[in-house]
DNA sequence: CCGTTCACCTAATGCGGTTTAGCAACCAAG
DNA sequence: CTTGGTTGCTAAACCGCATTAGGTGAACGG
C-alpha cells in the first residue's frame, strides 16, 4: 500500500461499513480470471478477445458496477471527456437572460448521452474568459470548448487554434450572410492562399453553428413594415458582439431596400441590461418623433422598454409596437404579452454539442445553420397610429 | 486506437509553429538538473529541497509555463480538484429565474481562487441527478457536490454519504429552525448495523448553510400587516422543497401568532412557472374576498401576477399588494416595481463554495447560517384597501 | 576518528487505465 | 510432420504526477 496514513480521504474509513471501494479493471480481471489488458479489449470493442470471454467480463463489470476513472482515461487515452463552455458577463447582466441556461440545457442533451462532461465557468470579461482556457489547456481538463458571443474582433478563435483545443462556435465572427464555406476553419490544406499567415492554418478544428440574424431582422422589420410602421427602432445588445454588428447591418440594409430613411429606422446599442434598455426608451420616447415600433435584442430589455412605456403613459400597442428577440416567459407575463422571435435555444446547443463530439471525434468542421426562428405574434404589436 | 491517423491529437503537426506539446515536471527536472522527484517536492511546497534548489525549479516552471496536468494529479492524488453542481428542473422553469446564475457565478468566485472547476449538469429531474451523483462517483470526476433545492424527503444525503462525497446542502434539509446539530450527515439507514459503535463516524462530511426563511416571511407578514393587510396569501413554490415548506410553516405560524384567520392567510403551492403563478392569481382575484396582498416565492411569479392583476383592472398596489421572494431585474421592470425580499445571493454561492472547500481540506462539518434577506420597499406594496 | 544524525537529493513504485509487443495454441497448407 | 498465419490471450511499458524508500555527503557528538 503507498498511502502511508491508514485512512485517505474517502478510502472507507468504517470497518463495518462493506468495502466501497470503486472496483477498477484489475478487480474485474480478477474475478472473470483474466488479464486486466483483456477486460480493456473487451470493454471497448476492440478485437483480440472471443465473443464468449467478452461476454463474460462484460457481466463481471455490470455486477461490479464497474466505471472507468476518468482521470485514469484522460491521463493515458489523452481525452478528459470533458468540454468547457465559458461566459463572459459583467455580474449586472448575468442571469436575467433565459438564453443561456436553455442553451446549456441543450448542450447537455448532447453530451450526456455520450457520457461527456461539461466544465462550466463564469467570468467578468474576455480577458478572463481567455485565461480560463489556457489555464483548461495547460491542465488538460477538456478536450474541446464551445465558445458564445462570438465578436467581430474576436482573439478567441486564434488562441484556441494555437491551443489546439477543437471549438465550435456557437453564433458567427462572420459579418456576411454566412454562405462563404467555412473561411476560418481549415478547411483543407494545401489551397491556402498566401496572404492570411496563420488563421488558415489551423491546428485545431473549429466549426461554426451560425444563426441567420439578417433573415430574422428582415422578417421583424417587413412584418413591422407591413403593419405602416416607418419610424423603427432596433435597441441592440453589446457592440462588439458580432450577431449585433449582423443585426445592425441587416437593418440597415432592409431598410434601404424599403426606401425608408435611416434617421427613421436605426440601431442604437446598449449592453443588453434592463437599465440602459429603459434608458434608451426613454430617450427615444421624448424626441419629438419618436418611433412607432421598438425591436428589442433580449427579452429583459423589451420587457423594460414595455414598462417604461407604460409608466409615460404610451399606450402598448397603440402608440407603440413592441417586438422582442428572443422569447422567454417573461414576454407572456407582461400585459400586453410581447410579439418575440421565437428560437429553438436548447436545439441550439444540442446542436452545437452534437457538432463539438463530431469533431472530437475528427469528422471535419463544417458551418451549420440553425434553424430559422419564427416570430411569434401577440399584442404587443399592430398597426401603426 | 482512438484516432486513425498516427498523429495523436494534440502532438505538434506544424513544423513551423513552437512545439506546443505542454512541458510535464520531468521537462522541468532536466532542465532544472535534478530528479522528477525533487521538482515535485519543490513545487507542493514540501521540504527536502533546498531554498536555492526550490527557487530554481520555480524559475523554470514559471519559464515553462508548466501546469500541473489535471488528469495525472487525480490519478495519484486521489483529487480531482472538481466540484460538481447538478440542477434538477423541469425544463420548463428552467432559464427564467435569476437565482442560478447568480449562484454559480458567486460559487466560482470563491473556486476559482483555488482553480477548483465545477462540474455542472442540468437534468429533469431527482432520479436523474441521483444517477449523474453515481456516475460522477463512480468515474471519479469530483472530489465533492454542491445540492441545491433541498427536499424534505431528500434522498440525496443518504446517497451521497454512502458514496463519500463531501457534501455542502445549500438551503437546508431540516424543517425547524434549524440550532440542531447536523443530524442526517451520517446517518444510513439501510447499512446500520445492530451494534453501531461510533454515530460520529460519518463516511462522508456534509455541511448545511442554511437560510432563515422563517425570519424572512416575518418580516414579510410584519410589514404587511403594519400596512393593514388582513387577507395575504403566499403563492409558494414547489411543495416538496424544504425552504417551501418552511416558509408556508412560518406563514401559519405568523398568522397563528398575529391573530389572523387561517382562511386568509394560507400559502398556495406552484411549480414557479410564470403560468402557474399567473393562474394562481388569477383564481385568488376571482373569489369573493380576494386577498389584498400576494407574496410570491420568486420574481418571475411576482411579475406573472402583477401582469394578471393589470390585465383584470385590479390597480397594483391600490387594491393588491405585491411581494416578491428574490429580487432581480425583472422586479424593477415591471410596473410599478415590485417591493421584494433582495438576498446576496452570488454571496450565498460564495459561502457555499468555501465550505466545500473547507470540507476538502478535512475540516469538520457545520451549519453556517446565511447573511439575512431584507425586504425592499418600492411601489408595488401600499397600505390594505 | 568513527558512528550517527541530518539535510538534500535520487530511484522506484503506484494510481487505473490504454496500447504495443510477445507468446501459446490452433488450423490450414506444403 | 513441419511451416506459416490466425486467433486469443498475457506481459509490460507508458501517461504525469505523488509518495516512499534509499543513498550520499557533510556536520556533529562522543
């Protein structure tokens, strides 16, 4: 025995109590009176031993209740079977949103099913966000990352390529409508031209799940259009996120397209807080034209705006539409309930995860769409005055 | 062979970049020139290494970079350094409420100070996080768990005694108020043998931080009452929880102790869903006597009833008094804002974290005690019609 | 002056798996 | 009856670290 001290720390210190020791490969070897190199083939399908002998440390290792050790794993198979995900936040934001926890919700679906772990980590900023993964490379805690609200300058990518810890992406750095294929991801060597030194050679796989931002704000706005509103305004989330910059820019484009004046239709950026999502309500409520109909990046901040509106005395939807991207109860508790984008946000990440154990498992990165949201009608929005 | 190509997964492909093949101590010994063993030494901060000898090794680890791998330091040292989190909610309620990501973000905090990870799963329900307790066991991924949402019948501190998990209950198991000493920490029913000689033996350590709810839901009643209100109801949360169930006895008992009719104060049991909360409401405003005040058990109940209150014409807070258990954006978005009862609650996962830590570490059990909510006045409660 | 202690370091072992090399038995072919 | 190739298994090395048992030289005490 190498420990020293009688008792380790969960060693079964009660005599009485019956051994709870894990049982290990060795202990099913044992009983099924084979090598410990046996039971290994056997219990992970490889060649080398008989459909009887198999059979048979498969039944000893159920009746022991036999579980690999995943330090075990990770330290000689070189995979930890475990993922991270990390979320940079300020604390004011964090946890309002329904978003996230519907995502993870969805990651797990996934990986649970293939008995991989998720590390999870709460961060103030992107520096630490960073940190975390380099500290999660250095002590080999995962085997991959998903990485959210991905940016337009965005250092992540880069650092985790060089880490070589394969990513997806969860949204898109991409600013276009996304039919490029698969720009940063490596696709193939050999093709790649000259000018972009390192990105395109990228030692680590990284896929992309992206959402198409620009045809949801196209749907938001032609409804909105459709309904006579002319001044409309797009109360984004973060700046340096790269689904606002998409969003943005979508409007922008939609609304060149339907010949209306940009002073009317705009975006103006807040950092997705109910504060400064009330903040700019208010603003935009006391110019002397002021808009007929709000679109709003979260569920908090339309639910703020709707609140702000009501405490001025705006009649909600008479005076003003109201649209929220992203539904959440929250926009069926207010009175009148929220017209939202409607978005699959678990299937999101079940689809991000499912994405992150295929390149694990080496099948090449790709650029995935999700599926396309639909925007759920209420009372919140209807004709203009 | 887990990937076809011979290359292994994260061994350096490009000959341009920098090995990246992440340096281990025995790297660190060679340059350093002594033995594997001496770096070790120098490095857990055990004597038999001279300060001269210490000092250099650091140099070298710093200059390396190296980290220590995770995976090999489990192995031997019996610690994974990970903590494990389940979340059992329906999915339906799940990503509403502010409170777990404020509690994880205040867990991390006091983690990551000691690069502790946490481990974290969303499941649906009981059995289910029962099975991830087993299998994070059984695979030795975490040195200890955190529980959240206590039952009054709660499997899981006998589970996780018999697993020797070190445990932190955050909330409490217990009914009373809660002077006893760690009771259920040890205790296995099935395994007791007759001659039991050490009821102190407990396999596994588990602390309790614990809530008052009971002084919570006084002052709640308190401050009610002082405004006149006779008829409050609590629409409560899920019954089988033990804070529910300690403050639906604290409600009766405040009644009982005020005077006031069991008929008219009483607690309503939910599933915190905004639906269930809305259609709570929406029965208590349609009885004949409807009560003049409502204490929800979270924000976003609070919200669903304000909206329903508002969507029958019954002015909030002129004829309904409005409290919400929790605060959170969404309180202060409404209109008008919901007077609620603000706990620390990043501060609360903080505690928790550190107690686990402390039980890591071998320190004895206790039952830490919660800072003490407070209730914040805003517009939505009033003096009783 | 020699045995002992002590400080400082090295060698070796084990954790629980995976993986490669090797070995015995069996079968078909020569 | 030997040869060569499978088949089915075992032995042994290894992953990166912690730990324990040795082993060396210097200081020390008698």
């Amino acid at each position: 025995m190498t420990t020293g001290p009688p008792a380790s720390d969960d060693a079964p210190r009660t005599p009485t109590a019956p051994p709870r020791r894990r049982p290990t490969m060795k202990d099913i070897a044992a009983r099924a009176g084979v090598s410990p190199s046996a039971v290994s083939f056997a219990l992970n399908d490889r060649d080398g031993v008989s459909p009887g002998t198999r059979a048979r440390i498969r039944e000893v290792a159920e009746e022991l209740g036999w579980q690999p050790n995943s330090a075990a794993r990770a330290l000689s198979g070189e995979r930890s079977d475990c993922v991270g995900l990390v979320l940079a936040r300020p604390a004011r934001t964090l946890g309002v949103e329904s978003f996230f926890l519907q995502l993870v919700s969805g990651i797990q679906e996934a990986l649970a099913a293939r008995r991989v772990a998720l590390l999870f980590q709460v961060v103030e900023d992107l520096d630490a966000e960073c940190a975390t993964y380099r500290r999660w490379w250095a002590e080999r805690r995962v085997d991959g990352v998903l990485v959210v609200d991905p940016r337009t300058e965005d250092p992540r990518p880069a650092l985790l390529a060089s880490l070589a810890l394969p990513t997806v992406v969860i949204g898109d750095t991409q600013l276009g409508p996304g039919t490029v294929a698969a720009p940063g991801a490596g696709a193939t060597p050999g093709t790649t031209p000259p000018q972009q030194p390192t990105p395109t050679l990228s030692p680590a796989p990284l896929s992309t799940i992206w959402a198409d931002d620009a045809a949801a704000m196209r749907s938001i706005i032609d409804h909105l259009h459709a309904l006579g509103h002319r001044r409309i305004v797009h109360i984004a989330g973060l700046p340096g996120l790269a689904h606002t910059e998409r969003r943005v820019a979508a409007l922008r484009a939609e609304a060149a397209r339907l010949g209306l004046d940009a002073r009317d239709v705009r975006s103006v950026c807040t950092d997705y807080s109910d504060e400064q999502g009330a903040e700019a309500t208010r603003r935009l409520l006391a110019t002397p034209h002021p808009p007929t109909a709000i679109v709003y990046d979260n569920d908090v901040m339309a639910v703020a705006g709707a609140a702000v509106a009501a405490g001025r005395g705006v009649p909600v939807p008479g005076a003003l539409s109201i649209v929220a991207w992203d539904d959440s109860p929250l926009c069926r508790v207010t009175h009148p309930r929220l017209t939202s984008l409607v978005r699959d946000t678990a299937g999101f990440g079940r689809l991000a995860a499912q994405e992150l154990l295929s390149l694990l498992d080496g099948a090449p990165t790709r650029r995935l769409q999700a599926e396309l949201p639909h925007l759920e009608h209420r009372e919140s929005t209807t004709r203009a005055p």
